[in-house]
C-alpha cells in the first residue's frame, strides 16, 4: 500500500537541535510536528548539521563575528542511529550514516557523511561551504544519501509521493529516477532560489544530459515533477512569470503554522475552554498580558527592561537579517521618532557571507546600545520566537514587494492576537485585511524589481516607507485604546483558521482539488 509521503529538504528546524537558517527550516519542522499529530507515515529527509547555522558575537566596534552554532544538547539524546550505507561521490565512496527523530508514526532521517574526512564537511553547517564545489557536492550527497534511503530503507512501492523542497533537492529526481511521482515545492522568487550548476558535473554524478553548460535547477525540478507548488497565490503569480515555460504545472498551497506549536499556552487554553467564536475582547486582553509578561521576563537576559511596558507598547521585526526583507525601515523608525515610551525588540540572523545583512546587524546592535528602549536579539531561534512572537503588541512585515514568497512571522502574531504593521506581498495580500486586522503599506508589485540595480527600488523604498512609518505611528498610538482591542481579536478570528498548517497538509495530502477552495487575495478584490 502506497501510505508513505517523503519531504527532502536542505533544513528542518526541531524544538530540540540547530539545523536550520530560516523560514523554510520552521516551516517543515510545523508541517512534521503537525502530521506526526495526524498519524501520517511521514518521513523528512535533510542533512545532519553538527554545528548547526551560525551564532554571532560582537566586535568592539559592533561588527557580528560568525562562529560555529553548537547544538543545544547532544544529539544522540534525541537521535538513534540506522546501519550505515555507503553512496558515491566525487568517484569516492562516503559512508552515510542515518539518525532519526521520531514522532509516532513520523520520522525525521538526518543523513551524516561519516568518512573520508573531506566528506564531513557536507555536515558541518547549513548554507554555509567554502566553496561553490562544496555547495555543489553536498545536495549531490544529499539527493544520493536520500534516495538509497527511500529505496532501501522505506521501499518504493511503499510511497506515494516525494515532495522536493527547493532547488537543490530536485537532484533526488536525477538520483531516484524510476520513481514518478514527485512535487517540487518552491519557496523562494528570487534569484537565490534559482541555483545553477555545471551540466558537465551532473552528467558525471547521474548521467544527466542537458545542450547547454549550466542548468537551472529549478527547471529540472518543474520539467519532472508532475505539478510544481509555489506556497502563495502571489508567488504562484510571480513564479508563472519567472517561469513561464512551465506555467501550466505551477500551482500554488498557501503556507501555514502549527498553532500547537506557536500560540500561547494562555490562549490555546482559552480557545479550547470558549471556543474561537465566542471570545471577547476582555477574555483576549487579559490572556494577552500574561503573554507579555513572559516576553518581558524573557529579555531581561538581553538588557534590563523595566515592567512598565505591560502598560506600554512593544513592537518586534524579528526574521532572517537581509536586505530584501528591510530591516533598515524599523531601524530607521527608530532613529527618527525617539519614542521612550515603546519597547522595540529586533533581531535576526544574516548569513556570515551576506554583506549587507551583516550591516543590518551592526546597526541593530548598535541601536541596542544606544537607546535603552531597544533590544537586539542575535541569536534568534525557534525557542527564543515561541516567546517573542506571541508576546509582543505590534509586529512588522516589512518585505520588499515581490520578493517574499509567503512568510510565516505574521502568521504566528495574527494567531496570538497581534495585529500587523505590512507590506503587500507574500500570503500576508491573502489574509490581512486594512483597518481591520492590521495596517498594509506600499505597493503590491507583482514582477520582481531588482532591489541591487535598478533605481525604481530606491524610488518605491522612499514611498512605502512614509506609508509604513504613519501606520506604525498609527498602531503605536492606538495601543490598549477600545480601536486596538478590537483589531486584536479580529487579527485572531480572521486568521485563526486560515494560518493554521493543517489547512495546507489538508490541500497537499487529504484532499481532492476539487475538494480545495482557494481564498481570495482581499487586496485585488
């Protein structure tokens, strides 16, 4: 019987250990939790990273020094090891061992280049090589060390589909060949998603033929697979343009979040205790502050906050540090407005070789130091957001528009009652509503401007960031007046549903797609 769904992906982010960089790593770790839940035989393949992603310390002058990001506690706590394999790379045979996690009837393989020693560096850290080359050979190891598991360990003729998260895992399509029933699920519209990869070493490592020198990998996987998900209706739109060759075979499966994973204690208890529809802007408010009490709690081993802020407003832009996702537009609101009275938390991670990220988190730093209302989080992580993101009053979505595929930060305040401060772009058009649960800014561009080169970007910053500067302003000043309670409960009541994952697993595994209605993006209507 053909029970079995396999996701291969390059990260997956656990309670428990570090292997993960960003969204998408949160994402599959949502999506396992919540099929684990279900009773789905569901197995995630991705790679071990024994140091994790990266951590940072800071310089006198505040530059972020990267270092290894070592795992929180020892893996063979929480992992069992598999007999090990062997797969051929590079001409050289690599001992493969498998760990897994395992939840019910839902797994987790971890593979682990064992030996030679070169090998090992593939597990070191995600998205993190020292070279193309290495880039390159570690998601061949992958697609070979994923494939010889679901062909030797699972069974073939056990699995009903595999779904392919990203480009560099549609090698698992050159290395399983005589498997058909793969998804290719892309995450990403810009360029970065997009990776390409010398045709002459995928010949060699598959026996891959293609005219000419590079290959995108993104097309392999769309010519493959029999449909291709982008995770929201306006990536879906941007992702047709990009691609337009494939655009009968794009289709789209909005993202989700595991509300059991990250809403309050508080809140989940009483939801279940009234139910959704029968809360009040009382019952919200009162659970709201216990909420906060832990955030406050929670920063004080960053800097010394004082407990006036349960009576104050706490905004938050906590995400992945890069330039696309304008982390300068809250640090610019802060240097402008000077507001003592409001507690902004910020934060987020670049990569150590993205340049102006790194610049992002050295003026987040530095604002830290300057202003005693400003706290930087630079070690954020999935335990430190299951605090933040659902304790704070206001959140910002700052993307610029066309370059975020989804995003999930949003979701997660929407669903503990947090109305938002965004851009138009990712699923934020498909669920957000102005004026209502939260305030939208800014064009909704819908083809992607290139933010590095063409001057227009400069352009359409100026304007969204005035837009976004009076709703901030805005939300800021409504704060705990009879206006902000009632955006608050129906940030939760429009969205409770909607954002929840198991709406997507329902549309990607349980249901028909005729069974599937899609909703419409309030903002084109």
């Amino acid at each position: 019987m053909k029970d079995v769904i396999v996701s291969v992906t390059p990260e997956i982010a656990l309670d428990e250990l570090y292997g993960y960089a960003g969204g998408l790593g949160v994402l599959e770790g949502d999506k396992f939790y919540a099929m684990s839940r279900r009773g789905a035989k569901y197995y995630v393949i991705t790679l071990l990273y024994r140091h994790g992603y990266v951590d940072y310390s800071f310089s006198d002058d505040d530059t972020p020094i990267p270092k290894e990001q070592e795992q929180p506690i020892n893996i063979e706590t929480v992992l069992r090891p598999e007999r090990e394999f062997k797969v051929k790379v590079k001409g050289h045979e690599i001992i493969a061992r498998p760990w897994l996690y395992e939840r019910g009837n839902a797994k987790v393989v971890f593979i682990e280049a064992v030996c030679p020693i070169w090998a090992r560096r593939y597990c070191e850290q995600a998205y993190i090589e020292n070279n193309f080359e290495e880039n390159a050979y570690k998601y061949v190891f992958l697609a070979k060390a994923a494939a010889t598991y679901i062909r030797d360990y699972i069974g073939l003729d056990k699995v009903r589909n595999i779904d392919l998260q990203e480009a560099y895992t549609v090698l698992v399509m050159l290395a399983l060949p005589e498997f058909k029933e793969y998804r290719f699920i892309t995450h990403t519209p810009g360029p970065w998603g997009h990776p390409v990869y010398p045709t002459a070493m995928l010949s060699e490592e598959f026996g891959f033929g293609y005219p000419e020198p590079y290959v995108v990998l993104t097309k392999i996987g769309m010519e493959r697979a029999t449909i291709t998900y982008a995770v929201a209706a306006k990536h879906e739109e941007i992702t047709k343009k990009t691609f337009p060759g494939y655009a009968e075979k794009i289709s789209h499966i909005t993202n989700g979040i595991d509300l059991e994973r990250w809403v309050h204690p508080a809140l989940k208890q009483l939801i279940n205790a009234k139910g959704l529809e029968n809360l009040t802007e009382d019952d919200l408010w009162a659970t709201h502050q216990q909420a906060k009490k832990d955030f406050l709690n929670f920063i004080k081993a960053y800097k010394d906050v004082n407990d006036e802020y349960l009576e104050r407003p706490i905004v938050v832009w906590l995400r992945r540090n890069t330039r696309y996702k304008r982390p300068y537009f809250i640090a610019r609101f802060i240097e402008e407005n000077n507001l003592k009275d409001v507690l902004f938390v910020i934060g987020g991670k670049a990569h150590p070789r993205d340049v102006d990220g790194l610049s992002f988190m050295r003026e987040f730093h530095k604002l830290s130091k300057k202003y005693p209302n400003v706290v930087h989080i630079h070690d954020y992580d999935v335990t430190k957001a299951k605090v933040l993101q659902t304790g704070g009053d206001v959140q910002t979505f700052t993307p610029f528009s066309g370059w975020e595929a989804s995003g999930t930060s949003f979701m997660k305040s929407l669903a503990n009652a947090i109305p938002v401060v965004s851009s138009k772009d990712g699923a934020v058009v498909e669920v957000v509503q102005h004026g209502v649960n939260g305030w939208l800014f800014g064009e909704d561009l819908r083809e992607l401007v290139n933010i590095y080169t063409d001057p227009k970007a400069q352009e359409i910053d100026e304007k969204d960031y005035s837009e976004f500067s009076k709703y901030l302003l805005e939300a800021i000043n409504i704060y705990g007046t009879d206006k902000y309670r009632t955006m608050s409960l129906s940030a939760l009541k429009t969205s409770y549903k909607f954002v929840d994952i198991n709406r997507a697993l329902d549309e990607f595994y349980f249901k028909k797609p005729e069974e599937i209605k899609k909703e419409p993006e309030r903002q084109k209507q």
